[in-house]
C-alpha cells in the first residue's frame, strides 16, 4: 500500500475517533500520520532516511531549523501528552495540525534531513 493510501487511512481514522469522543486515538492517528509523510518526504531527498515511531519523527520535525515555524509548532502541539495540556503548547485539532504538517512535508522536496 502507499504512503498516501496510508497517510489518509490514518486520518480518517482519526475523524472517526475525533467524532466518537476518543480524543486520544485521534491525536494517536493523526500523529501516525504525520510520520508516514515524514518517511515519505526524506525518501525523497538524498540525505538518509527517517526512521523510528510517530513521536520520533514529530521531534525531529520541530528541530528542523529550516521548517516554517509555524510547521515546527505544530509538531510540538501534537506531540505534547494529553496529561501536559494545560502547562505546554497543546493542541485541539490535532487533525488540523496533522494535516498542515503533512501539506508542508508533500510540497517541501529541497530542504536536507539533518544528521
């Protein structure tokens, strides 16, 4: 199956549980998402490829100094635990930030990885 056959069963999942009040499966899916993106965007470049979980790929997205910041801040928001919501950068669409994440990584093939 294809990244973007992926990337979009992730999300869909994720409205799903966002509709039935699982906020938590929401965010789970909607950063899942975001990773299969990020492996599919550094596959592209010739620097080396991404690798690890959801969260992995979220931390790298937000020290990426050449992302737009808007971009890395909405990394941070979707990778900040649920239990942190009222004391960090937190997010209530985690859909919404998934998919500007993702819409950046589809469109951004010239900025290297870093090591």
């Amino acid at each position: 199956m294809s990244h973007a056959t992926l990337i979009d069963q992730e999300l869909i999942a994720a409205q799903v549980a966002w509709k039935a009040g699982n906020e938590g499966k929401a965010r789970v899916c909607a950063r899942r998402a975001v990773a299969l993106a990020a492996e599919s965007w550094s596959a592209r470049l010739a620097e080396p490829r991404w690798r690890g979980d959801a969260m992995d790929h979220l931390r790298r997205i937000q020290q990426h100094a050449s992302f737009p910041l808007s971009i890395r801040e909405a990394a941070e928001r979707l990778s900040t635990a649920v239990t942190k919501r009222h004391a960090a950068p937190f997010t209530s669409d985690p859909i919404s930030d998934a998919n500007l994440i993702i819409a950046h990584l589809a469109v951004d093939t010239n900025n290297p990885c870093p090591p």
